[in-house]
C-alpha cells in the first residue's frame, strides 16, 4: 500500500483509502470466490454484458443466438494455447477516459454508467469487480479495446499488474479493426490446471452452454473455433409432438444430474424470465436433506447448489433453472435473498403442487411410482399444504397393523383408527393388536401421527383415537378365578422381582399364543420415573426440590403374561421362590427386548443374570 501524501493532505482535509491490490486479490481468492476457475466465467460475463450494451446502442446489428448465428453476428470468441487465454467480443469496447474509470477503480462497474443505468437489469454483473479475478490465475491483465460509441475511434491498450499498477496507451484504430474488447492472459506457472486448452474448453462449456450469444473456442490447432453453446436451451426448443418434449427435457435432465428422472416438470414464470425444468428423483432421500439447484441468470451459470430457489419441503426434485431478473450476490455463485427471490419460491412450489394434482387426477401408475419413493416428502407438504392433504391423505402409504396400507382401506375396516405416539410404542403392541382386531397406526414416524389425526378432515366418518395402554388391555381377556388363584403365589414373586423396574404384572389370554408376554409401557411413564428416581437421590437440596416440584404420579409398567403360551403356564406353576424369581426377569427381559426400545443398563444386566441363572439351574436338574 502507497503512503499518503501529507504535505498533498494537511491535517482536517478528506483523504482516499489506498487498496493494496494483492492483500485484496487473495482475499477474493479465499473468501468471496469458490474457485480459481471463476476467472473465465467472469470474463464470459463481461463480455455477454459489452455484447448487451453494443445491441442496446445498435439495435439493428446482427444480433445470432446460441445456434445457428451468422457469420457476421456479434458473438465471443474464446482462444487458449496453453501459454495464454484470450477472451475477445465484439461488445461496446471502452474509450480510453472509460479505462481510466472502470478498469482502473476498483469496485466502479460499466453497468453503473448514467447513460445504461435504465437497462442495468440487462445485465449479469454489476458490482465492478470481476476483472480482479482474473489475477487468481496470472499476474498482468492486457485489454485491448475499441469504443462503439465514437466513429473512427482509436484503440486502447490497458495493462493491469498485480503489484496494483497499470499502464494506458492510445494506439491506432488499426490496432484493432472492429469494436469490441479482448482480454488476454498470460497464466502463472501454478494456474495450469486452470488455464490447459481443454480445461478452458469445458469450464466454457460448463458457464456459457445456455448463453443467448454465440460462443466459439479454439486452441489454434483447427479451423475457426468450435461452438461452446451450439444449441439453445432444451426448453426454447421446438419439438414436433409433446412426447419427443418430454424425452428431451428427460434426456438433458440425466445429462445435467446423471440420474434418469421418475418425470419431468416444466417450470415457466413469464414474471421474472424464468423457464427451466424439475426433475424428479428416482429413489427416496432423507427427509430435510436439501440438493442443490442449477440457476443460471442470463444463460450465465450462476450455481450449481443453489439450495434456496425451492422450499425445504421440494427435496425430492433438482431443477435447472435460466431466470433473467433473479440478483445474484457479489460473488455470483448464489442467489441474493429478497422479495423476487421469495415470490420465485413460492410460484414455483406452486408449480411443483399443480404436477402433484395433475398426477393424481390423470396418472395414477406414476403417482403410485412416486408416492412408492417419496410419499415422506409429500407427508411433509400435506402438513402444511390443506390443498395436498385432501386430495392426497388417502393415497399416502403408513405402517400398520394390517401391514403398509392407506388410511382409507385401514378406515374401511376398522370403525376406529388408534395410532401410537412412537416407533416402539407400536413395536410392542403391534402383533397382540392385530391379533385383537385392532387397527393400530405407527405414529412414531415425522409427520404420521399428525396426519392420522387430520383423517376426519377427509373422511368424517373415520374415528382417529391415541393409543394407550388402557385401550390396549380393555382388549385383553381376564382368566377364570381359579388359574388366578393358582398363580397368585407366583405373581407375587414376579411383582416383587420387577419392582426395581416400577414395573406391575398381570395374567390374561390373548392371542397370538406364541407370545408368552407384553411390557406395556410408555416414554413418558418412564421419563416420569427415571426424573422421581433423581428427585429421591437428590433429596434435599435446590437440584431435588425442583425436581420434587415436577414430580407427577408415573404410571407404572406392566408386564402382561399370556396364560395362552405354554411356557407361561409352566412359570406360574413353579413353587420355588428363586426360580420364579429368575423366570419372571426373564420373561420380562425377553417382552423388552422384543419392544425394540433402549436398554437401560439394569435391564441389560437382569437379561445376561437371569439367562445365566437359568442356564445354571438346567445344568444342575440335568445331573
């Protein structure tokens, strides 16, 4: 950085900040770009931008497109040997007191200029720092340009260095015979990753590919060049039938993502320029993971993880998206988070919604497809989107004790419709239920159980109720007297044993037979004792007295014995009070570790004691 001048600024008098160009080159290069390899979009942009700017000042000049310009149309013309990159446009070029102010200040944009201020939405960049960038990969910048805007207007040489000095020099119009800009580069010896023929060829394939003005690539070794962008986009495209449509949207969609898409979806919002498509996923992904998006503004790639142009509930789709009045950032890698942004979201969820409609209503083998693989993405949306509940509640898979089915074929046959608060709540009663005619739905999963209880909103005549172990047991049948009677010594022992656990026992029958007992317990009856637990330990004290102030009345565990099971009805006739003992721990043991729910380390420990015990009196009967 240059000293200031004192004796040029005495005490009180304005000054102007000094920018030392490396210290804010290496910053670009770690904080506001992604990549070295940002350089050439960079200068692609600046030279679609000179290209807008010549149109805007010669409305009649051969214009081309993508595909099939002419040979006199404006395009940009790319150039790489291995020793220098050369970007040239037949763009609006700069006089040399646009030199002086554009190139020369940093932060200070041509798109900022009074005279195209009205048509600034016209253009990609506008906030006057790209050229920097190209520093990221060489150390002199060299333009060479011609004003549009002047006849006859002389050449202009600027030359930029990375030590933040410049040089400019008027040369002959000769110098350069048309209008328009090039920008050479000579790489650094550690830039050639960036700069090889080939690696220039695909990173201009990768920014430019959708761009409306016609880009030609050359390494010097053939004719004139190859075409960066020879085809417009797929969705500008004319087709002859609606179905050759939809396999080439198909087919450029598995090119982009390299994924073959369940569908395709066209996205059209004339508001904003936006035209694009979304491409369904063809296997499930984790619920909130969100995929990144590619957005390009002006035909410029922009990014290819643009997270926010969809909402958080649309991550079974990837859209590829060309959007003329999106703002990107600084460092154009994303989109600037505004109103137009939020308005592009919510129409284009809206877009995703009418699909989702279509297919319900004309397609119902791909909406069986898709519900197959992502009915947990369509969960999320019918919580929050009345329209998708109604039209969709009915088709949407869920576990249940008749198997995975719909809750409309599970309301058919069972008047009421019980669904249980969790995953392991539903595991321990899942097969005693069935066997008692229940229709229990597992609500343990996101959003299942709060849209089971939306049922009657679809279906009025459907009854929705919670689970709970009262319901469960009003189902169980008591025994006769006299077996009560029988194994009350035994029952006895077993309340004994358990009561470390909190845990009560009873004797019933129910089916299936082969399931010689059922833990019936919940989370929150065990978070309520574990908590009374600590308020006892902690007796005394502030820790125990807030505690204490918590402590409700916990409902104890209940371990349920099928008088039904043969093994059961050995247990109960056992009159040895140890050996009662060890078989009620087991046989507890054994109903939790069928619920599926943790382990707590005493339960872990009574499983291995009362295996062992039983094991060891086998060994001793068997002498």
């Amino acid at each position: 950085m240059t000293q200031p001048d004192t004796a040029a600024n005495p005490a009180g008098a304005d000054r102007t900040f000094q920018v030392d160009l490396r210290g804010l080159v290496d910053l670009l290069s770690h904080h506001l770009y992604s990549s070295p390899r940002v350089y050439l979009r960079e200068l692609l942009q600046n030279a679609v931008d000179a290209l807008t700017a010549r149109h805007a000042l010669e409305p009649d000049a051969p214009a081309g497109t993508s595909a099939g310009a002419s040979a006199d149309a404006f395009g940009i013309r790319l150039f790489a040997d291995g020793s220098v990159v050369r970007v040239e446009d037949d763009g609006v070029g700069l006089t040399e007191a646009d030199v002086h102010t554009f190139l020369a200040t940093i932060g200070r944009s041509s798109k900022r200029a009074d005279r195209i201020a009205e048509q600034r939405g016209d253009f990609i960049g506008q906030f006057g720092i790209g050229l920097l960038s190209c520093f990221l990969v060489a150390d002199e910048i060299h333009v060479l340009s011609r004003s549009a805007r002047t006849p006859d207007a002389p050449a202009v040489e600027w030359r930029g260095r990375g030590d933040g000095s410049y040089t400019v020099r008027t040369l002959p119009a000769s110098a350069r015979p048309r209008p328009g800009t090039t920008v050479t580069l000579t790489p650094r010896v550690d830039a050639g990753e960036w700069t090889r023929p080939a690696r220039v060829h695909a990173l201009a394939r990768h920014f430019g590919s959708l761009l409306r003005h016609p880009v030609t690539f050359s390494d010097g070794t053939a004719g004139p060049g190859v075409a960066v962008n020879p085809e417009p986009a797929p969705w500008a495209r004319t087709y002859p039938t609606p179905g050759t449509r939809a396999r080439a949207l198909a087919a450029y969609g598995e090119e982009v993502f390299g994924f073959t898409p369940l569908d395709t979806i066209e996205l059209d919002l004339p508001a904003v320029g936006l035209k694009g498509i979304a491409c369904v996923l063809p296997e499930a992904v984790p619920a909130g993971r969100r995929h990144g998006h590619r957005v390009h503004v002006k035909g410029m790639l922009l990014s290819e993880q643009a997270e926010e142009i969809l909402p958080e509930w649309a991550f079974f789709v990837r859209c590829v998206v060309d959007a003329e009045s999106l703002r990107p950032t600084a460092s154009r890698e994303s989109l600037y988070e505004d109103d137009t942004l939020a308005a592009v979201r919510e129409a284009l969820a809206e877009r995703l919604r009418a699909w989702i409609a279509r297919a319900a209503a004309s397609d119902p083998d791909l909406l069986a497809r898709f519900l197959q693989t992502h009915h947990l993405a369509v969960k999320s949306l019918a919580v929050h989107d009345d329209e998708i509940l109604r039209m969709l509640l009915p088709w949407l898979p869920f576990e249940t004790t008749d198997g995975h089915t719909t809750l409309d074929e599970l309301a058919r046959t069972h008047r009421t419709v019980l669904v249980t608060s969790s995953v392991e709540e539903f595991r321990q009663v899942a097969a005693i239920a069935s066997a008692a005619g229940l229709g229990v739905v597992n609500g343990g999963y996101t959003y299942d159980r709060e849209l089971v209880h939306r049922l009657p909103e679809i279906r009025p005549e459907a009854a929705v109720a919670d689970l709970d172990p009262a319901t469960l047991t009003a189902h169980l049948d008591p025994v006769d007297r006299e077996t009560e009677l029988a194994a009350a010594a035994y029952l006895a022992q077993a309340r004994d044993a358990l009561a470390v656990f909190d845990c009560d026992v009873a004797l019933r029958t129910f089916q299936p037979a082969s399931a010689p007992a059922l833990l019936v317990d919940s989370r929150e009856a065990r978070h309520e004792r574990t908590r009374s637990q600590l308020a006892r330990e902690q007796e005394g004290g502030l820790w125990g007295d807030i505690l204490g102030a918590l402590r409700q009345e916990a409902p104890r565990a209940q371990l349920i014995l099928n008088q039904l099971n043969p093994l059961v009805r050995t247990a109960v006739a056992i009159d040895e009070p140890e050996l009662a003992r060890t078989s009620a721990e087991a046989l507890y043991g054994q109903a939790a570790l069928l619920s599926r729910r943790p382990l707590r380390p005493a339960e872990s420990s009574l499983i291995n004691r009362s295996f062992l015990d039983l094991l060891a009196h086998a060994l001793r009967k068997d002498r």
